[in-house]
C-alpha cells in the first residue's frame, strides 16, 4: 500500500479536494444543492475505485450514497459509514485560509471536512481502491455515507429500516474518530450518545425600556443563567432528577483498564491553555469524557448583543443545552426528565420552552470480536504499538441505531487527533494519519 500511495498521492489529493470544495453544510438550508453535488461526487469516486454499484438515494433530508462490490456470496461482508455533511465555518475571520479551499502544508491536509469526515472516509475509498485494482480484495464491500450526521442523523434510521435486506453485513466499519495520541493509536469501543435541546425563556410579552422596568419586572436572562447555575452542582453532580438512575457503573477492573491508556494531564492543560481541569468530582479526565454523562451550555442569548448599547430588557433568553449520555441512558428519556427539571424550576413571572434539536443512544462493543482483533493487529503494523481501547467522548447517535436495526456492531477505527481541531477553524488532518490510516484499512481486509 505504500508504494501505491506514493505513485498516486497527487491524485488522491485533487479528488479529495473535489469534495472538501463543496460546502455541503447540513445545518444551513442554503447548501441543498451542494449536498446532492457532493452525494454525486461521491458515487463517481466509488465507480472510480471499483464499486460494482453505486447510487444516489433519496430521503426525508439529505439524500444517502449507497456503493457495493460483491467479491462471493459465501464472503464476509464489511460495510463502510461515513458522512459527507460537515460542520458550518464560522467564524469565518479566525480561518488562516479559506475553508473552502484545501491546502496541504506543514505536513497537513488544511480545510473544513480535511478530517471530519470527508478525509477519513476517503482512506476508505482508497484502501478499497487498492485492493480492488491489486486483486486482494477478499471481501463483499458495502459504503454508506450520509448527509446528516452533523445534525444528528434525523433520516437515516428510516432509510437503513425500510433497506435492511441491501444493507446486511458482518461488521459497520468507521472512521470517524480520533486517536489518543499520534504515538498511542487506540481503537473505541464505545461512544456517548447525546440529548441537545434549546431552552426558550419568557418573560414580559415585549422587550422593554430598562430604566422604566429594570427592577420591576423579570429579566429572562438574569431568570435563565440563574436556572442554568442550578443544574450542575459544586461537585460536579448534574442536578436533574433521574439523571443518572440508568448509568452503568464501571467496576475498578474496567476502569483501570481504561487507565492503560496514557494520559498527560499537565499537556493536556497547556494544549488548552487552562490553568485546572473541572468535572465530576471522583473521576479522571479521560473518565469524565467517556465512561461519565455531562451537561453542557452550547450557547446562550438574549436582548441586545449589537454594537453600541441600547437600553433594552428582553422579552425572551435562550439557551442551547446539550448532554451527553452513557449506556443505558436513553435519550428520549433524558429530554423528557430535563423538560420536566426545568420547567419544575422555573419561577411563576416567566414561562418556559423547550424544543428537542437532536438525540441519539451511546453504544459499546466487544473488545474480543474478530474485527476489532483484526483491527488491532494492522494497526499495530502500521503504528508500531497496539491500539489501547477506549471510549470516545462525542457521538454518533446514528450507529446505535444501526446497531439496533442491523444486529451488526460498529468498529471505530478513527485516526484523527485532537490537534485536528475539528468543528472549529483551522480544521486539518496530519498527512501521516492520511496515509497510516489508508494503510491500516487496507491491511484490516488482510486480518479479519
């Protein structure tokens, strides 16, 4: 594979930068039609590279590329996930380069979607490409890449419902996580699932003259960031009740296998530029982002933010909450508790909203399948050191899903890294995870 890299880098360049031109931006309804560009992009890389098929295929949003290959009837079959939909740029002016104008330098692929996804869903494309044209392909091969994950996959679970015939295999094969580090590669085996909510608070039926009422009548922000305050407690603790009724303890044994992953707190802090670390009181940090549920502000507003000052109490404050879950916790329960919390606590002079935005379940997997097993061995190969297992901290509540419906097991072989400093400006992805990742996909079809 690395002399096949090498004598085609240069293209492998160009066509990845053929979807990372396209600013398929799910959030924003502006980009429909560069969503169904990059759909059709990606059918014809996967007839370039061999797919016997491959297809664009309508749903209730975004449309779903569907690709196969079929080596034997009697062969495992590897599906591969990925997402072609990414996040919004802004703020655009805290961009060194266009985002929407890739760039390889300082030894890295520079612009929105370089990891997420479009870049680790490529090393897929090419690895098949690889096998396909050396004649080592072994297995049937499926591709699914979808146009919603950024937006919590709404359409996807109809689809793969109403297709579960097309879409059986052996194993969901996923690149679209992140490593430890680049000299600790590590494989998860399980990830958050995730509740995110907007809270909408509602105090007098206008915006009114602040010296005339200031004192006098509500804010709903000061109302808001005092309930806010309350739902996170001096340990840490979320305040919600039930919250934590259906968490899974990790037992001592779990955990210090999780330990085995190394974890420098001091570096952690500068990467940051943090003086402490805050979470849960009785848990490390690589605990608090993986085995332990959290609730978060993602955003809040209200009244007057322009320039200048205007002497405003406002009418409504809003705020966007998200919460990430563990196994058991059910999303659809959580947004039901929280409604309920905050609304509980909501004093009589205002009145409360929430809308649900996006939800999905965590999922774990067995470290002691063939395929993680398989996993584990090429990226041993390439990397030098075995994979550590471990848990990712975010979400992709659409694999839980899958899982459900398909009865086949997500294995989440990500190469990405923290550096990557994806959902934010200056998205890259190091060249060495390009390539070592297309490697050790590649030499995954050798092992499993």
């Amino acid at each position: 594979m690395k002399q096949y890299i090498e004598k085609n880098k240069e293209r492998f360049f160009e066509e990845l930068f053929s979807l990372m031109r396209i600013p398929s931006i799910s959030a924003k309804k502006e980009h429909k039609d560069d969503m169904l560009k990059c759909a059709n992009r990606l059918k014809e890389l996967l007839l370039e590279a061999g797919a016997d098929e491959a297809g664009v295929y309508p749903t209730d949003g975004n449309p779903v590329v569907f690709g196969k290959k079929t080596v034997s009837p009697t062969a495992k079959t590897v599906m591969v996930y990925g997402h072609y939909d990414v996040q919004p740029a802004e703020p655009l002016e805290k961009w060194k380069s266009d985002p929407f104008k890739p760039e390889v330098h300082d030894g890295a692929i520079w612009g929105r979607g370089a990891n997420d996804d479009k870049g680790q869903l490529f090393m897929h494309i090419k690895a098949f490409e690889y096998l396909v044209k050396s004649n080592k392909l072994k297995h049937n091969v499926k591709f699914i890449f979808e146009g919603e994950e950024e937006i919590g996959s709404p359409s996807l679970p109809a689809w793969v419902e109403k297709n579960k015939e097309l879409l059986k295999a052996d194993v969901i094969l996923v690149s679209d996580t992140t490593m430890i580090s680049e000299k600790v590669p590590s494989i998860n085996c399980g990830m958050r699932g995730l509740a995110y909510l907007e809270v909408t608070v509602t105090g007098p039926n206008k915006d009114l003259h602040s010296g005339h009422y200031g004192g006098a009548v509500a804010n709903p922000i000061n109302v808001l960031c005092d309930m806010i305050s309350s739902l996170i407690d001096k340990d840490g603790k979320v305040m919600v009740k039930g919250f934590y009724d259906d968490v899974v303890e990790l037992s001592e044994a779990d955990r210090a296998q999780l330990a085995r992953a190394p974890f420098n707190l001091d570096e952690y802090k500068k990467f940051l530029d943090i003086e402490e670390v805050k979470g849960e009181k009785g848990y490390t940090t690589l605990e608090r982002t993986g085995i332990r549920p959290c609730l978060d502000v993602c955003g809040i507003w209200g009244g007057y933010t322009g320039e200048g000052a205007k002497t405003v109490l406002p009418s409504t404050a809003h705020a966007k909450i998200s919460m990430r879950l563990v196994p058991n916790q059910d999303s659809a329960k959580i947004t039901k508790l929280f409604t309920e919390h905050i609304k509980a606590i909501a004093p009589k002079y205002v009145k409360v909203k929430v809308d649900a935005k996006e939800g999905g379940n965590g999922f774990l997997i067995p470290i002691t399948s063939d395929s993680f097993k398989a996993a584990s061995k090429a990226m041993t190969e390439v990397f030098g050191i075995e994979p550590v297992p471990s848990r990712g901290g975010g979400s992709i509540a659409v694999l839980a899903d899958m899982q459900r419906i398909l009865k086949t097991d997500p294995l989440l072989m990500g190469f990405g890294l923290e550096r990557d400093t994806i959902h934010s400006p200056n998205e890259s992805y190091l060249l060495k995870q390009f390539f070592g990742g297309m490697e050790s996909i590649a030499l995954f079809y050798e092992f499993y």
